[in-house]
C-alpha cells in the first residue's frame, strides 16, 4: 500500500515522528518503540506496525520489563491498522527492524526518510534452548543492541 504523508511541520517543540516496522510486530518493533519512549520521549513521537500482527512476545514484554520498560499495555498491530486509528499521517522517519518487513514495506512518500536497521529475530534464536534463561538470552542481546540503537536516533537525524 502506499500511504500518503503530508508535509513535515516545522518549529520548536515538534517531535520526529518515528515509526518501527517488522514482520509481525510482536518483538523487535515493540522493543524499538518502548526504548524510544523511555529514552526519547521529549524528542521522538514513537510508533511500531507489523506487516502482520502475531501478538505481543511475552519473552520481549519480560526482558524490557528487566530493563525498567513497560510494555506489557501495547499491543501487536498491521500498519493499515495503525493508519487507520491515526488522525496526522506523517512520519518523519520510518526503521525497518527486519528484513523482511524492508523487502515488504510499502512505499512512504513525502519528507519520510526510510532507515533499514536489521536486528536478529529473537524468537527464532531461542527455538531450540533447553531452559527459559538460555531461552531469555537472545531477547536481552538484542533489547540492548536496539537501546543503543534508539539512543543514537538524534544524532544521526541531524541534517
């Protein structure tokens, strides 16, 4: 699909509007989005869609939670979901987390800017662990690999 934005609105206080995008936004997205609020609140507007919604990972929902994040209230959503509860259709910059989510990412056109920032699939890296502490271990590596991510954000979206 492809979704209409309309111009960025410039001025003091106005936040970058960020959207994080995966395949199912259960995991990596989630994560994206709860750093960027915990971290960035007072300069980033966050959001995160899935190609498809698989639910939210219970394991992603643990380790942030370890981390001080709460995001046990969001939940798992499609982008047209997300656009059709949204009022202002703009991002200012869309991060696809995964790649499949890059490979399937509808087109954004107007000022957002388009960021492929791929992160391992924790789910798919815990498969075969024996026990739920080997099984946590790839969701923390990357809930920090995302943190470091999310704190470079404003930086790197200097002109």
């Amino acid at each position: 699909p492809v979704i209409l934005l309309p111009p960025q609105v410039g001025g003091c206080g106005v936040k970058t509007r960020v959207l994080f995008l995966c395949t199912g936004n259960s995991c990596r997205s989630q994560m994206a989005e709860g750093w960027a609020r915990h971290l960035q609140a007072d300069v980033l507007e966050a959001a995160s869609a899935g190609i498809e919604a698989h639910g939210l990972n219970p394991l992603a929902v643990a380790v942030m939670a370890e981390a001080g994040v709460d995001i046990s209230s969001h939940r798992s959503q499609t982008l047209d979901q997300l656009v059709n509860q949204m009022t202002d259709l703009h991002f200012d910059l869309v991060v696809t987390v995964c790649d499949n989510a890059a490979q399937n990412c509808p087109v954004f056109p107007g000022r957002a800017r388009m960021l492929h920032q791929p992160f391992d699939d924790p789910p798919r890296l815990a498969a075969d662990a024996a026990t739920e502490e080997e099984a946590l271990a790839p969701y923390r590596r990357v809930r920090d690999e995302i943190r470091v991510f999310v704190e470079t954000l404003p930086e790197s979206l200097a002109p």
